[in-house]
C-alpha cells in the first residue's frame, strides 16, 4: 500500500515564511535515512510557501482560471508530503508517531491504485500500467 503523508502549513511556516532551524534539518534527515534504508520512503519533500504558488481554478465551461498566492487559509495549506509505501495502516502510523515534529498536525492518506476504481477496464489497467513504466524510466 501507499501512502501520502501531508505535513500541514501554519501562520509560522507558510505567512511568516520561517524555515527550519539547521537542527529540525538534521533531525529530519535522519528520520528519511532510517525511512530510506527500511525501503518505504519513495518520495519526500518540503514545499515552499503559498506567496510562491498558484491555484488553478475550473468552473464549468468556463475557462481555467489562474489564481496566484498566497493563500489566506494557511490551515489548509501544506508544508511537505512523503509518500511511503508499507504493508498497511498501522505501519504508516508507526512510522510517522517517530517523525521529529514537537507540533502541528499531519494528515495520512492512502493513494489509490487501480484495483479500488470499480470501473476500470483490463484496457484501460493496462494502459495505466504501460503510462508509469513510461514515467518511472524519466
């Protein structure tokens, strides 16, 4: 199973702007050694804050619509993701009650697979099998 792990965005973080201190950096390099050693981590980044970044919004038949940050509710925003892949839940939970946060809240989500789409053909399975090999080899 996979999991996103989605490090939630505060006042302090994502308005203000601040950074991790050399120390949290540290203390977070050590916990994604222990995750890429253990063979779960696949991916795992900080995101810089939401002045940085834009939404895209869709409504209808209407055309896209380009919104640009920041974003005033910093509540909702994210500081960073890992995405682990583990035997099931309690596994991921495991491993993130041992992430080096003194606060905050984090949010867990499984990532779907193909198998959970009631819909999906044996072709269109295939196809989406064939499009991340494809991205995998990049």
């Amino acid at each position: 199973m996979r999991f996103m792990v989605i490090v939630k965005s505060d006042e302090k973080t994502d308005v203000a702007g601040a950074q991790p201190s050399a120390e949290e950096l540290q203390e977070m390099g050590k916990f994604n050694e222990e995750l890429v050693k253990a063979g779960v981590m696949l991916a795992g980044e900080g995101l810089l804050p939401s002045a940085e970044g834009f939404r895209i919004q869709y409504s209808g038949t209407t055309e896209a619509r380009v919104v640009d940050g920041p974003f005033a509710e910093s509540k909702e925003l994210i500081a960073g993701f890992w995405i682990l892949q583990v035997k099931d839940r309690a596994e991921v939970v495991e491993w993130m009650k041992r992430a080096p946060f003194r606060e905050g809240e984090i949010e867990i989500r499984r990532i779907a697979e193909m198998e959970d789409f009631d819909n999906a053909t044996p072709e269109i399975v295939e196809h989406e099998q064939k499009l991340r090999e494809r991205a995998g080899a990049n």
